[in-house]
C-alpha cells in the first residue's frame, strides 16, 4: 500500500479514504463491497419469510442485494483496469433509505402495502448515485411512508440502535443511520420531511444534512409531503457528507420544484471548515430551541460547542424566532394534509398489496381498496391520513391547513430577520438522547416532539446539518448539533459543521463513532439472551 | 343499486316553457392537441393499444412527479383569450381529492380557485341569425382520467359489471374545462341555445387549432346543468323581475356526445323537471345520465354540494405567473372570430345561408377557403367538398380534414374539368385514383387515360353509330320529341365508355336529326 492510510478493518474507513484507495488501486472495488456485505451478515441480523425482524440485531437493512453489489463492483474493477477515468466516489459503497424508488429492487417504504413492489424505474436520487458508479449494497428501513421518529413504525420491525440495542436509532432514517454507526456502509441516503435525516444522525453519533428545499431531486422518493420533503445525504464525517452531497444534488427537468441556477460548492466548504477557523462567522443560538424539554446532557453538550465555536473565531450571538413554538402544530396540520393526498394512490389498483374483503362474492372496487388499505396501513399512517383528510375538509380548510400556511409564511419571516443577524443558527438537534424502543409508542405527541428543532427548517425550506457534539454525561449516549442555513448556503453548513469536527474530534482523539460498543460482544449477549 | 326512474313523466314542452323559465350551466372539457401528455413526455394519439401511452408519472406510480407542458399552458392562455377572459396573473394547480380506479393518484391535478382564465363571454349565433351572449365563468387546466370500460351487466356501468377494464392511455391528457355562468333568459330557446353554445366552441376551438373537437371520439364532452324554476306572469325571460326569483334545483346530466344531443338532453331534462314540479316532487341534486338511443336520462349518483373534494394546492408544480408580454404575443395570434369569418366568407363566395351551414357543420370552410385559394371557383369548390368528398368520408367514417386528398388536388382537378379534358363523371373517377394514391391529378388522367375525347371524327363516328342502332329513337326525336335524345347520348357515351363530352354528343345529335324544317345551320359535317 502507499500514500492511503486504510484501516485494516475496511468497514472503519471513511468514504474520501475508500475513494482514495480504490483510485490509487490499493483495494477494489469487490474487496470493499464484500467487506461491508460481510459486516452486514455479521451484525444486521436476519429476517423471516415475510420481511419481519427475527431476533436482536441491527437491522438496519429491509433488503440486502449483494448479488448486484458485488457485480457493480467488479464493473468498477474492470473499468479501472481498463483505464477509464471513474467518478470520484466511483466503488464506494452506500446504503439506500427504502423510499427511494431503485429499478430492479424492491421498495417498500415500509409499508406493508408495498410488499413485493419492485419500481421499473430510478429515482433521480438513485441515477445519480449509479451514474457516480457507487456501489448500492441495499434498502435501509424507515418508519413506514417515513412517518415517525424511531423506525418503530416500519411494518418490518424496528431498527436498533448500534449504541444500544434496547434503544431506537431515530426515525423515518432510523436504517441509514444504524447502517453508519454500526459502520455497515460508509454512506447512505435520507429524506428529511420534518428531521428524518438529522434527528436519525444526532441519535446514533453519525452526520447528516437536510439540503435546501429544491437542491436535491424528489423524482422517485415516494412522497410523505411534497412541500416539505427534501432528500439529503448521511454519513460519518463532516466531509463524507459533502462529497454524497455533491453527487446527489442537482437540478432535475423531471422536478418541478428543483431548483436552477448555481449551487455552493459544498465539498470546498467541508474542506475549508476542516482547517478549524471560523473568523468572520457569526453564530445564531435560537432562543426557542433550547431550555424546557431538553435533556441536561444536551444542553450541556449544546453549551460545550458554543465555547468550541467561540474559540473558532465565530462570534457568537442570541436570535429569537418567535413562531418557532408553533411550528410542530402547523407541520401537523401540513405534512397530514398532503400525506392524505399522497397516499391516496396506494388502493390495490394497479400494484402493490392487494385485500379482497371476506363476505362478499363479487367486491366493489371500494371494497378493495377499503380492505387493502386497512390490512396495508400501520396506526400512525392511518392516524395521519385521518388527521390530514380531516384538516382538508370543506368548513375546515381556513382554519387549519389555510392557518398552518400563514404560520408557515411567519416562520420563514423568522428566519430572513435571524439570518439578517447571523450567518447561521444552532440549537440541539433533538431534545433528548436515544430512547428505549417502546417508550413513546403509545404517545404519539411525544414522539412529535423529537422533532421541535428540525421542523422549522422544513416549513421554509433551508438547509440544516446534524453532526455529533459528544456523549450526554447521564446516558453515555450521542448528542446531535444541529447547525441552519439560510436557502441556497448549504456550504455554510459544511464549513461551521467542519470547523467543529476537527476541533472536537482532535479534544477526543477521534470521531465519537470509536466509542460505539463492540456489537459482536452485545449480539453475543443477545443471543445468549435469546436462549434464556 | 336498481334503478326505479327509468320512466319519469315528462310535461309537454309547450306547458314547460309557459310555467317555467329554465336556467343552463355547462360545463365542457375540451382535449387538447398537443403532441404529449399535461405532465409526462407520453404521446396522446387516440386509439393505440390500451396501456401503451403510459409511464410512471401518469400512471401515478410512488414517487413520480408532474411537470407541465409549457405548450397546454399556451392552449389555455389562448382559449382564455378568444373567450374574451381575463387571464390570471398569477395562479395554481390543486388537487381534486376522490377516490376511483381510473385516476392512477386517486386525485386529478386541476385549478380550483385560480383558473387560467375567468369572466369573459362568448357570442353565439341561433338559427334565425340572431346573436345570444353566453358569459363564461372560467376556464382551467386539468389532466384527463383513464378510460373504464365495464364489462358484463346490462348497462355498461359500474353497477352490476362482472369486472372492468381501465386503459390509462387517456390518463394525463391535457383538458380544459370551460364552464358558463348561469345562462339566463333564454326561455323557450334554452334547448337551441344550448346546442349552438357548444356548437360556436367548437368552432372556436377547431379556429383556434387547439384541440380535434371530435364529440364523438370525446375530445369535446359536454354536461348540462339545468334547473327550473317558476315563470313571473308578464315577465320576459331574462328580466330582473324573473332573475329575482331564486333558481331552482339542478340536475347535471353527463356524456352529451354530439350537438343534437345537447339540445334533445336540456328539452328531456326540462319536460322531466317540470313534470316533477308540477306534481309537487322535489328535484334531486343529482347526476344524470344521457342515453342517445332512447332519447332519456336516468339518474346517476347523487350529487350534493356537500361533495368534498379536499382540494388544496398542487405542491408537486410551482405557481404561473404567465408574463403579460407573452400574453399579448398570444393574443397577436387568435384567428378571425369564426362567425365573422363565415359571415366574410359567404359575402365573398356568394353562397346561400343553407350552403354555409352544410360547409360549417362539415367542417369544410377551411377546405374550401384553401381550394379556392388554390385557383377554383368558389361554387366548384364547395360542390366538391359538400358533395362528392363529404359523402366518401363518411363512408368511410373518417374527418372530411383527413381524407388523402389536398384542396390544391382539388383545384387541379377542378382545373381539367374547365379546361375540358375531363367531364364531372370522369373527374370523379380521377378523384377517385387520387384518394387510391395514384398521384396528381394529371398523372391519373394519363395512367388511367381518362381524357375527353375531343376528335370529332371518332364522336361523329360513335354518333351515326347510335342513330343507326336505334332507329325508333332517331324518329322520335326527328318528330319533334327532344328528350328522347338522351336515350341516344347514353348509347354514345357508353360506345366511348364515358370518355365523352355529353354536352357535345348532344349537341351533334340534335344536329344529325334536325326535322328537316329547321333553320339550323348545318355547314359542317
Ligand atoms: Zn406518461
């Protein structure tokens, strides 16, 4: 080997490494590939005949597709060896979140409804990521139709979280986010509707960005709501992050919303950030996104990153976003609304599940659709799809989805005035650390307030980072800080986001991830615990 | 579900409008012509296999996404224009929310309260050459549904179907849907106004070059709303006196597919209607459906304003906001007010009011418009496309516009005839070479050597031939009885299989068997 500086275990190396060696031909492509597939095999856990979650594992893929992996592999070998020149990500590998529409593969969205579905087409998102000659390993799970915060909700069985296997991994991108901490992929996608990506990465120590609304295209993400979905990269470091940024982002003419016109250079800002000096920079702390239901270890991390900022050079200064404390109440009369809308399509019609209700010889296609949806659907899409159907409704529609779009307009208001005073703004991503699996399953309002932080970014549009400040002192567990854009900035992300991973990770002597425990020795436990 | 209404009483048409002035609403989806579909790449062409016009963003598959057609945006904005409306700003798609098989998304994306167009008026002209103002509340976008097709049961619908079939080729094409104002005032004449509503549309439409406007392959499909209510004694229809009394409840009747059926569908409607009121019944708030064969409506589903539809705003497509320099482009670019055309073109042409009609309701203006411009007198030109034309593609169940033959072939043809190489019979028979693609005009006289034959040696030949053959008729007509020489010209005309100039056969027979008292010249032969 010479000039790359590979970990022995190829499963701990970072993307930008991998992309290194694999240019400088110190590893293939199929080396790389087969030790992540091994490293699934190892700790991902299995599942039975019908997609359910068997045992104590991981479980952060839905489908694994090896076969295909290994086969793109090889065809990136043998282009090499044949002198092509590759794109930079060219044999790396990624994990793919299951509602992205992937030709060939199945996707679910975890959903029982799409069982066996399997899209005759890529997403954007997913051409994109084949066109950069990335190696797709397989489906990552999610709350179903992205709806939640702990991937309880997937109809497939819950994701695990690798820090602890008792405690959930975040949600809707629970998947992708235990497939980066339990270092089962270097990269993997997410979609961000009301903190899918961040709240996922600021649980499980990993980085995750939500890009502008519009920067990264939504053709093939089977849509949770339209205006508030945003695709976006997941990763272990601030750079890795910007380099499945880049690839992923575009304008796309099959888009009507994605945007045109130039885009930050987001891997030059991950770069620059990484030299450690924030001169210039000043930092918005958001008033309403902190105190009262914050966890003490997250506030604590929280403060430790303001004097980590400071020291950078930022300066640091207090905003305040009034209408950010009604932002949870209008996402959830918007993201119902749509949803309702948008999962309208899934009536057995044409692919998917299909119910033929008992008791009747000749059903309607009613009937169908009725028994479909009702065996296809979990609880909390079906509380969505009521609570949306409702808001919409004649006599209703001024008061609560007419209503949720003038606060909606307030919080982007909010935002231009902060961003008239800084460059960007921080807050904890998520009020608390990793939770038990089953904690808040019977409150769904709790649960709804994971998402306080991430939400408002979603309801206007700009770009938010989640990368790791530390370990809460009382749980041990991951704290997530979440670092806001103003639209179109998303390099400013990368390069406050970079500053303070070189600052924190050189304090710690490494990234948090090198403190996640040992999953062959839990797993052990576990089945010794499954044999009790 | 049973149908119990199948038999409604009706009032005599007379009694109606003595008692009842009716108010109309109709509503018209128009298919444009673009070359693909509102929001996806596919192509619309009518009548390819079922499920071949189809990809993931009009069959609705997970995750697919709309973007407009920029050129069914430009459809609209026009009609908008010709209908002398205000385009918007500024304005949105929304989603129509119901759940049915052959919407792939279960919503239709349409406009809800900011259409592309709204408040204008169109002028339509009745039988009697009078003109009657229908105002128009909007136009707007929408994509078509797929197409169901029930099979088993008796009646062709949902109800009592064995299973159907959905074909999504027509999911995705580009409507627009135009919708009246309460049309008031038009009293005894709401029937005629009605049809001629839709017939002045169609027109407009076809000028406008939007759309094939083909009522019965449902490129224009038209409901009619209509509702009665009680006559003010002494009131004329449409007065303020009769307008202040509230309307009546409605009745949506469905699926009027061609212009005699709008009329017979709001006079039914109308005799149903009153009938019902008469006997003190309520009218239901209901669809209806027209059935061409029968001549009747029977009910659909009930329709109430409660109907919810959940729309809210498309988030899948940004707002327009048409620039007003490309609006006043668009304008540049409407065509001559078909009424006014015709009426231009009649002067011009010299034709009568019942020739025009014939030439409107063929679909032909434009056909002849372009044969005279290509040389051919009116008349002729008319006379070719009404008569001879007109009859072949309606054999043949084609648009008069697609048969295989151009209004320049046309006047070419037309031309050999005045030069007199080819007689009508002849022509006709070219025509007929031309339509089977044998080429130009001339090409076929040559191939099939069709010409005239003008050498007075072989006619006078054919002539005497004639006279000799048929002995009894030479000596009727040389006795004075003139109209046995067709007779004569026939045996002619048949020796020289047609290719004969009959006027000159003629004229050489009448020659040959001048009573011998006559004061013809007979210099020659
Ligand atoms: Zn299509």
């Amino acid at each position: 080997m010479t000039g790359t500086t590979l970990p022995a275990d190829l499963t701990r190396a970072t993307a930008a490494g991998l992309a290194q060696a694999l240019a400088a031909g110190d590893v293939s492509a199929v080396e790389v590939a087969q030790a992540h597939l091994d490293r699934i095999a190892a700790v991902d856990g299995t599942r039975d005949a019908d997609g359910v979650a068997t045992g104590r594992a991981v479980h952060a893929f839905l489908h694994v597709c090896a076969e295909s992996a290994l086969a793109d592999a090889k065809a990136v070998d043998d282009a090499r060896a044949a002198g092509q020149t590759l794109p930079a990500l060219a044999g790396v590998p990624i994990a793919v979140k299951d509602v992205m529409a992937t030709r060939g593969l199945p996707t679910t969205c975890g959903s029982r409804i799409l069982q066996g579905w399997v899209p005759p087409y890529d997403a954007t998102v997913v051409a994109n990521i084949r066109a950069a000659r990335m190696v797709v390993l397989g489906k990552t799970n999610m709350d179903e139709f992205a709806m939640g915060s702990s991937t309880e909700h997937s109809a497939y069985g819950p994701t695990r979280n690798p820090w602890d296997l008792d405690r959930i991994p975040g949600g809707s991108g629970g998947g992708s986010a235990a497939s980066l901490a339990a270092f089962e992929t270097p990269l993997a996608t997410g979609t961000d509707t009301g903190g899918s990506i961040r709240q996922p990465a600021s649980v499980t120590g990993t980085v995750g960005v939500k890009p502008t609304y519009g920067a990264v295209s939504r053709y093939g993400l089977v849509a949770l709501a339209s205006s508030l979905d945003q695709a976006g990269p997941c990763a272990r470091t601030v750079l890795d992050t910007a380099l499945l940024h880049q690839v992923m982002a575009g304008h796309d003419p099959m888009d009507s919303t994605s945007l045109t016109g130039e885009y930050p250079d987001v891997v030059a800002a991950a770069r620059a950030g990484a030299t450690g000096s924030l001169d210039g920079v000043t930092v918005g702390v958001v008033r309403e996104l902190s105190g009262d239901g914050y966890q003490a270890g997250v506030l604590r991390r929280f403060e430790e990153s303001l004097a980590v900022l400071t020291e950078a050079g930022a300066k640091v200064v207090e905003v305040s976003c009034p209408s950010f404390t009604v932002a949870l109440a209008a996402y959830y009369l918007i993201l119902p609304s749509e949803a309702s809308s948008n999962l309208a399509k899934f009536d057995a019609m044409r692919y998917g599940l299909r119910v033929e209700p008992g008791g009747v010889a000749v059903p309607t296609a009613e009937q169908v659709m009725g028994a479909t949806r009702a065996a296809g659907f979990g609880d909390e899409v079906k509380r969505r799809i009521i609570l949306g159907t409702y808001a919409l409704s004649s006599g209703y529609y001024d008061a609560y989805y007419g209503s949720a779009q003038k606060v909606r307009t307030l919080i982007q208001r909010d935002f231009a005035a902060a961003f008239g005073q800084a460059d960007v703004l921080v807050s904890p991503t998520s009020p608390t650390t990793a939770f038990p699996l089953g904690d808040k399953l019977e409150n769904p309002l709790a649960m709804y307030l994971q998402d306080v932080a991430t939400i408002p970014a979603n309801l206007a549009g700009v770009p938010g980072m989640s990368l790791p400040s530390g370990l809460a002192d009382e749980d041990g567990l991951p704290v997530g800080l979440q670092i806001l854009a103003p639209a179109g900035a998303d390099d400013r992300l990368y390069r406050v986001g970079g500053a303070l991973e070189a600052i924190l990770t050189a304090r710690w002597g490494g990234s948090v991830l090198d403190r996640v425990p040992d999953l062959s020795a839990a797993l052990a436990t576990a089945a010794n615990g499954a044999t009790r | 579900m049973t149908v119990t209404d199948t038999t409604e009483a009706v009032l005599a048409y007379d009694d109606v409008v003595a008692a009842y002035d009716p108010v109309l609403g109709l509503e018209v989806h128009v298919e444009l012509n673009t070359a693909t579909k509102m929001f996806c790449g596919c192509p619309t062409g009518f009548g390819a296999e079922p499920n071949t016009q189809v990809c993931p963003v009009c069959l609705g598959l997970p995750g697919a996404l709309p973007v407009l057609n920029a050129r069914g945006l430009e459809s609209a904005i026009r009609i908008g224009l010709a209908l002398n409306c205000e385009i918007a700003s500024w304005c949105r798609f929304a989603r129509k929310n119901y759940f049915y098989p052959d919407m792939p998304k279960n919503f239709q994306t349409s406009q809800y309260d900011e259409p592309i167009a709204f408040n204008g008026f169109l002028d339509v002209e009745l039988d009697d050459g009078s003109t009657f103002r229908v105002e128009i509340e909007r136009a707007h976008m929408e994509e078509d549904t797929g197409k169901s097709t029930h099979v088993g049961g008796a009646t062709g619908r949902i109800h009592g179907a064995d299973y159907s079939l959905v074909d999504y080729n027509r999911a995705g094409i580009p409507l627009i849907e135009i919708v009246t104002k309460p049309v008031e005032g038009a009293g005894e004449r709401a029937p005629e106004i009605a049809r001629a509503y839709v017939a002045a549309l169609r027109d407009l439409l076809r000028a406008l070059g939007v759309s094939d406007v083909r009522m019965e392959q449902g490129s224009l499909r038209c409901d009619a709303n209509l509702s009665l209510r009680a006559k003010v004694p002494g009131a004329a229809p449409g007065s303020a006196e009769q307008r202040a009394v509230p309307l009546g409840t409605r009745s949506e009747t469905k699926n009027v597919n061609s212009l005699r059926s709008v009329e017979r569908a709001v006079r039914y409607e109308m005799t149903r209607h009153a009938a019902r009121l008469a006997a003190g019944l309520k009218i239901v708030q209901e669809t209806r459906h027209w059935h061409e064969d029968t001549g009747i409506t029977t009910s659909g589903r009930e329709k109430s304003d409660a109907e919810d539809y959940r729309y809210f705003p498309e988030p899948d497509l940004v707002p327009m906001s048409p620039d007003p320099a490309w609006v006043d482009e668009l304008r540049g670019t409407l065509p001559e007010p078909p009424p006014q055309r015709r009426r231009r073109l009649q002067a011009e042409w010299g034709f009568a009011d019942l020739e025009m009609r014939d030439l409107v309701n063929a679909g032909a203006v434009e056909l002849v418009e372009a044969t005279v411009a290509a040389g051919a007198a009116p008349a002729a030109a008319r006379k070719w496309w009404s008569g001879e034309l007109a009859r072949r593609a309606n054999a043949d169940g084609v648009e008069l516009a697609a048969m295989p033959v151009t209004p320049a072939q046309i006047a070419a043809l037309q031309g050999l005839v005045d030069a007199g190489t080819l007689t009508d019979s002849l022509a006709r028979q070219v025509l007929e070479g031309v339509l089977a693609g044998e080429g130009e005009p001339a090409e076929v006289v040559e191939s099939r050597g069709l010409q005239v034959v003008s050498d007075d040696g072989a006619l006078g030949a054919a002539v005497d031939r004639a006279i000799a053959e048929n002995p009894d008729v030479a000596d009727k007509v040389r006795s004075g009885k003139v109209a046995a020489v067709g007779a004569l010209v026939g045996a002619v005309m048949k020796q020289m299989r047609g290719q004969a100039d009959a006027a000159k056969v003629k004229a050489l027979l009448t020659e040959r068997l001048a009573p011998a008292d006559s004061t013809t010249d007979v210099s020659t032969s």
